[in-house]
C-alpha cells in the first residue's frame, strides 16, 4: 500500500470522489482573481487535513519548501485567502459534500448499516469581544450584560454507521434566528439534495421534540426519533407513571454494558402532533465503571418495522454528530477558529472543515483499508501526511 500524501489525497478527491470539476470551478465570486480559485481551494483543505487552521499558518505552508509536496501551485499571503473566502459562493461545496455522500452510498460505504440516519444540532462558535457581522449573537453575563459575541449554527451529519459519521451541511443563525429554525431550512434543503431514500430516520435532542418538526420530517420520508425531556411535560408524565415501576421490556448487552429497556408504542400524541401513536423508549445504560445512564426517546418508527434493541442503536446514534461532529471539528480541525471575520467567511470556513473531515474519513477508513490490516488512527494518518512534507535530503558523500 502506498503511504499516504497530500498529493495522492488531492488525486483522490479529484478522481475517485469526481470532485475535479469542483475544484477546479468553487463557485468563485472574484470579480479578476489573479490566482486561480483551484489553488486557494485546494491550499485551505490541505491546510485543514494537516490541522493548520489560520490563514497565516496557511500561508506559511505555501511559502516553504513544502508546497511541491502538498499540490499547491505557487505561493499567496493570508489576505487572498481573506478576499477569496468573502466572494466564494457556498452552494458549490453544499453540493460537493452531497456529491461525495451519494456517490459513497453507490459504492456501497454504508452497506454495512441496516439503517441510515441523518442527525441534526445546533452549537456556538468563534467567540468574540466586537460585534463586527451580522452572525454575532451577544452572550450575556449573570448581570444581563453583554460580556462577548459568538456565532451559531446548525450542522447535519450522516450517521448510523459504526465507522462513517460524515457530517456534510451547515445552517448559520441569522439575526433573530433559532435553532429550531435554522435546522428545519437544513433538514429540508438535505433531503432535497440527498433524496427522498438516502436515509431512513433523523435523530435529535429534546429541543426538536416539537410538532413542526416532527410533521415536517414524516412530511420529507423520515421517521423521527427525538429525546423525550420535560419540555414535553404531559408525555413525559404519563411515560414515567406507566414505566417506571414495571419491569424492562427486554435486558440486553452491548460490549460490556447492561441495558434495560421498556418499550410502549400506544403513548397518544399531542393535539398538533398528527402521528395515530407514539412509541416511547426508556433505557438505563449500566456502565462498567458504574455509572448508570436513563434516557427516555419517542418516535413514530413502528414496532413490526424495528425492535427495541434497534431502537435503542439508532438513538445513540445521536451522540455521533457530538463525538465526531462537533468533537472533532472543534478540538482538531479549528471548527472554533475565526480565520477571516466575515459572515460567508465563516460559512465557508464551516463548509470546508465539513468536507475535510469527510474527506478524512473515507479516504482513511475506506480507501487506505483496503485489505486485512487496521485502519489507521486518526493521528497516524495524521503524521503520515506531515512527515510527506519533508524533502529526502542526499547523503554527504564528501
């Protein structure tokens, strides 16, 4: 097997993902750009992959001895990057993710799962003292003032997967916006461009227990499964009344923790919830070190069509736009770095780290594991590309 290289990654996301037309044509909104859009693209991926999130880090990068080896053409400063993120439209990279997401599911990526989901959350970012675009949301302190800024959105993620969880869309809150509203603009625009039968269900907090949500997802083909809180207060008395005291529908194991469910699908629906029933879930997770987990979820995914260890799979599955959504994006590929401070900067800051870690991941996990041996970690991968960045130099033979 080869080792890993940018140049290889930028082959393969150009030939085997069919991204070429992509990056060669972003969406470049430069009125006369003297270096070309590809270059710029194509510098802040890479820049991404290797974990170098500023612009200036960036411009560095192009700057030494490495750009022969990372596929960069020439040399640019951190304020082309600035002027070419503010002008680059962002439709073009929505839909390289979906490109990239349909063309996997072809190739049979997700084979493996018996269902595939579609999880939704919001989360703040970038964290300002100014306010200085219209992204900034005041933060307030325990006196009611505004102590600093930060900058919302919703994010969207494939998941169901035991391996891929490739998150692939944003949503940013506008003024006056929520997260309910914003995720409901990035539900429906997934669902249109993935298609109607790419995935089977969405999975989502408490906050989106609410009827709209829940219509609009039955509306788009998804069956819906929402944490059950007391935002919910009528529901979630009557679940807790009729489960608490009765014992578990079923006691299974997953690794090496204990779970205890109950299962009822004749809970009634809320006046505006127009579902015949709803089924509710109550699990306690009985960890090894001896914590003990309880949760309680409601859905409209029939009974005959899942069971409850399923149920119980796919509602855990939330917890991946967390751990390798906002996790990952946030601690190792700069999700909380300000590069630019503009808002469709900041869009398309948010879109690409989605399309690296995308791109990450299955070029990790799919294409380099082809065989027997282990994939590798995240941080192997990680050196690999680094240590490809280093000219060979020739023996002294003096």
């Amino acid at each position: 097997m080869k080792a890993a290289t940018p140049r290889r990654l930028k082959t393969f996301v150009c030939s085997r993902l069919r991204l070429s037309s992509y990056v060669s044509a972003p969406g470049d909104g430069r009125p006369q750009g003297q270096i070309p859009a590809r270059v710029l693209l194509w510098a802040q991926l890479a820049g991404l992959l290797l974990r170098e999130t500023s612009f200036h880090a960036i411009e560095a990068l192009v700057r030494s001895r490495a750009r022969a080896a990372l596929g960069v053409g020439r040399r640019f400063g951190d304020d082309a990057l600035a002027y070419f993120t503010e002008r680059l439209a962002p439709a073009p990279t929505r839909l390289a993710l979906v490109s990239i997401l349909r063309h996997s599911k072809r190739n049979k990526a997700f084979d493996t799962a018996r269902f595939l989901g579609l999880a939704l959350d919001g989360t703040g970012v970038a964290r300002c003292r100014q306010q200085r675009c219209r992204l900034c949301h005041p933060v307030q302190d325990s006196q009611q003032q505004i102590s600093s800024y930060v900058h919302h959105f919703s994010l969207i993620s494939v998941v169901g997967h035991e391996e891929l969880t490739l998150p692939f869309d944003v949503e940013p809150y506008g003024p006056k916006d929520s997260e309910a509203a914003a995720s409901r603009r990035l539900l429906e625009r997934a669902v249109q461009h993935l298609g109607p039968r790419f995935a089977d269900y969405v999975v989502a907090d408490g906050l989106y227990a609410t009827a709209p949500f829940l219509h609009l997802a039955g509306e788009l083909g998804l069956y819906a499964i929402v944490r059950l809180k007391a935002n919910l207060p009528t529901l979630y008395q009557q679940a807790q009344t009729r489960l608490l005291d009765t014992p578990p529908t079923q006691v299974f194991s997953i690794g090496r923790d204990r779970i205890e469910a109950w299962d009822a699908d004749d809970f009634d629906p809320w006046d505006s919830l127009p579902w015949p029933t709803v089924r509710v879930l109550r699990y306690r997770q009985h960890r090894r070190d001896g914590t003990v987990c309880e949760a309680y979820w409601l859905t409209d995914f029939p009974t005959k069509k899942l069971s409850t260890q399923t149920l119980f799979r796919l509602a855990k599955s939330r917890w991946q736009i967390e751990n390798y959504g906002f996790n990952d994006g946030k601690n190792r590929y700069g999700l909380e770095h300000l590069p630019h401070h503009h808002p469709n900067s900041l869009l398309i800051h948010w879109l690409l780290v989605s399309l690296a870690l995308t791109i990450e991941r299955l070029y990790r996990l799919r294409y380099l594991k082809r065989g027997t041996h282990r994939p590798y970690t995240p941080i192997e991968f990680l050196r690999l590309l680094r240590l490809s960045l280093a000219r060979p130099q020739p023996a002294d033979t003096s």
